[in-house]
C-alpha cells in the first residue's frame, strides 16, 4: 500500500536532490506539470536493476515516520482500514470464501479438458 500513495504522492526535488512532498493528499493525476511522484523520482535517482531491491524498500516504507511521505501516514491507514471486514462480519461463517459446487465444477473441467470441443 505504502507504494501506492508513493505513486500518487506528488512532489520536487531540491537543489540537495531530497525529494519533498508539495500534496496534501494522493492524487492518481498530476496537480502541476513541475511535479513528479516519488516513485518517478526513486527510478531516476537509483535507475536499472541493481537498485531494483532498493527502489522496492524505499517505497515500501514511504509513510514511515521521518519518511518523505510520513504526512501521507492517515490516508495509508484510512486505506487498510478499508481493507478489513466490518467488525460484525470478522469472524463469521459469511466472512469465509469458499468456492461454490458449480465454481469447483469448472475448475475440474479447466484441469481435465473436459469442456474441450472436438
């Protein structure tokens, strides 16, 4: 999730090459041409492959205190919220998802090449 809102977070990169967030909140469509998302900035600060694992951990973490997007923190935690069951279902038999007998039946059919037409 946080990689989401890095995608959706617009900002600018300083003299010192620190990128900062200019949006108080994430936005899939760009606020100002002069802004770039942190996930843009992360592929231009550390490109190519070898930074791949870098780049990832970087985004993974970008709501985390004293991150650069640490303001962004309550609309991560808005958006797992919103992730989870209501309370009143969690736990209860409708919360379980389990396939229906004519949804198992065409599985089979997809894994034995019964629905197959000659």
């Amino acid at each position: 999730m946080n990689s989401v809102i890095a995608g959706a977070t617009w900002g600018q990169v300083g003299d010192d090459g620190e990128w900062r967030a200019k949006c108080t909140r994430p936005s899939v469509t760009r606020p100002e041409p002069a802004l770039c998302n942190y996930l843009w900035h992360l592929e231009h600060a550390l490109p190519g492959k070898p930074h791949k694992v870098q780049r990832d951990g970087l985004a993974s973490c970008f709501t985390h205190a004293g991150a650069p997007g640490e303001r962004m923190r309550p609309h991560y935690e808005r958006l797992m919220a919103s992730l989870l069951l209501p309370p009143h279902l969690q736990g209860s038999p409708q919360a379980k998802v389990t396939p229906t007998s004519r949804m198992r039946h065409d599985v089979q059919e997809a894994h034995t090449g019964a629905h197959r037409r000659v």
